[in-house]
C-alpha cells in the first residue's frame, strides 16, 4: 500500500472541448480524450488512483469512456465491472475541480474519481449493515436493497460527510445526523428511507465502520478534504476490469516478465516507489517522489529501459513521462499492480 503521496496543487484547470457524441457537457473530454496524458492528479493524496486511470487509460480508453453515460436526471451515470451504477451530479464535481482536487484535461476523471469514491462508501455501508449484531434482521434486507438500488442516498451520505470531515478525516456523529438529514430531504428521498438509514448512526459499530472507511480513503472520495491516506491500485483496476494483481519489485524475474507484457498494449501496469530514498541518493533524482504510484507506460527490453509517467503530469517536466536503466527501476521501486484488458 502506497504510504505518501500527496502534493499542493497549482490550481490550473485542464481547458476541454467537446468529447463523446451524446454528451450534455461538453468539457467532459479535452483535446487529448481518454489518454494518459490527460490525467493530472490534484492536491489529494490520490496518486494511486490517477496513476491507475493513466493506465487504463493507455491500454483501454474504451472501458474508461464506455464506463460515462449521461444520467436521466442530469449528470452522469457510472457503470463499474460489478455492483451498481453510481450517479454523478454536475456540481459535485465541479466542487472538487474548485478545490484542486483533480487536474486532469477535461472532467471526466473528475466523474470517475467521484463516482469510485461512492462506490467505496456504498461498499461501506453494505458491509456494516451486514455485519451489525444490532440492527434488526428483519430491516437489513430493506436497507441494503435501497443501498443496492438508489444513488441518490449516496449522494446524501457522500455531501453530508464532506461538509462535516475534518482536515485528519475524522468526522462527527452530531454534526452528520444534522447534515445528512438536510441532504436526504433536498434530495427528495422518501421520509421513511431517510429515517431509517439516518437511525443505522445510532447503531454500535455503523458510524465507527464508516468513519474508519473516510479516515482510511478520504483522499478517493472526490470532494473530501483529508489528506495524506494511502490507497490501492489494484482496488482501480478491479473496479473497471473485474481484476488485477500485485507483486514486489524484488522478485526481479518476476517483475521483468510483466515488464515484457506491457509489449501487447493490454496490460495496465503501476508502479510505486519506496517511501523513504535510498542510499543511491534517489532524493535529488528529478523524477523521485517516495512512495508515489507512477503508470508504467514501456519497456524496452532490448535497451534495458523502462518508461514511467507521474500523475502530477510534471516533475519532471513537461508532462512527467521519463524513462530509467531497468537497474535503476528495480532498485527506485518497491511494487507494482498490473491487469490484462480485453482487446479494444
């Protein structure tokens, strides 16, 4: 798990024209569309998750635009390999694009990285209904069917926390039943569902489970502000591919064959840094950020040679693509997550 990997961001919004056909807003895509190049990461800790979309990015840019529709009610839907589609609003990720949360070219990350940290929530929810001693047997099937079937109650949950989360992602049970009760009802949820899930605060352990979830991923939910968290990339890679693997750098043999994979142009491939410079005095290298995910983007087996892109989209400079001895990637790096995609 990637420790450190948060960075100030310099406030620039990518500028985008029109993208796929149907779409009502026509910033969703920039001028580079579904690309690694595209995607800048914000002031968030998210690396993990930008590094991971670059890689999709790359080798399946379909899977990542097929994943956006537009959303009857305004906004965008986002279809995930399993569970429920998540609902994106407009304004919630125009909050996290104010606040430098992402960068990327275009919007469309933006609706990616909001609708997954949904998705994480609503994994959250479910686990801690389902796991509860004290909520009533029968009231679980109903709640997690309205879990399972609306998005507009993890768009309440999701406002609620990020109006109360604090900077260290600690959240309050006072202040959230207040807030949660305001969003539930503009959302227009029916009184009795609000009531309900707006009580689970109450039962022993549903509050702790899902505080424990925002002070652990705050970082991925699109419009939080706490900082510094680590986070998984093959958790990306399962959610939009249904899969993925981890292995360490240090199984050499290993690592260069997945290496040799990348040459088929399916496999999505990450990569992250050891979290503290090593004696090679890596701390002054351009291209070093401990304990950063960076999109393998190549290898060149023939020139012992591997290409890496860094999700700030600088450092180094212009767009953070740089390329390393392949000694010196096994030395810098101390795993990888890696996916095979369908053919495009």
């Amino acid at each position: 798990m990637l420790k450190t990997c948060a960075w100030i961001a310099v406030g620039l919004l990518g500028s985008a024209l029109a993208g796929a056909a149907w779409a009502e807003e026509p910033s969703l895509y920039g001028k580079q569309g579904v690309s690694p190049q595209a995607v800048m990461q914000g002031s968030l800790g998210s690396c993990y998750f930008h590094a991971s979309i670059a890689a999709l990015a790359k080798v399946s840019p379909d899977t990542l635009r097929g994943a956006i529709s537009p959303n009857p009610g305004g906004g965008y839907q986002v279809h995930f390999f399993s569970g429920p589609d998540e609902v994106v609003f407009p304004e919630d990720v125009e909050f996290g694009r104010v606040h430098g949360y992402d960068r990327s070219e275009g919007t469309w990350v933006a609706v990616l990285m909001r609708a997954y940290a949904q998705r994480a929530l609503r994994q959250s929810l479910v686990h801690a209904i389902d796991k509860s001693d004290y909520i009533p047997v029968y009231v679980k099937p109903v709640a997690l069917a309205l879990l399972d079937q609306s998005g507009l109650l993890l768009v309440g949950y999701d406002r609620a926390i990020r109006s109360v989360v604090q900077q260290d992602g600690v959240i309050d049970k006072a202040q959230l039943k207040v807030k949660l009760a305001t969003q539930l009802s503009a959302l227009s949820i029916p009184a009795a569902e609000a009531q309900m899930l707006d009580g689970f605060l109450e039962e022993r352990g549903f509050f702790d489970t899902v505080a424990q979830t925002v002070e652990q991923n705050g970082e991925v939910f699109g419009a939080y502000k706490s900082l510094g968290q680590g986070g998984v990339p093959v958790r990306v890679f399962e959610a939009f591919l249904g899969r993925g693997m981890s292995g360490l750098v240090a199984d050499k043999k290993l690592t260069i064959e997945q290496l040799r994979q990348l040459k088929s142009g399916r496999l999505a491939m990450v990569a992250g840094s050891w979290g503290t410079a090593s004696a090679e005095g890596y701390s002054n290298a351009v291209w070093w950020v401990p304990g950063h995910a960076y999109t393998v983007m190549g290898f060149d087996e023939a020139a012992q040679t591997v290409t890496l892109r860094n999700p700030w989209g600088t450092k180094p400079d212009p767009d953070g693509v740089f390329t390393l001895p392949l000694a010196t990637f096994l030395d810098a790096y101390e795993s990888y997550t890696y996916a095979q995609a369908a053919a495009q």
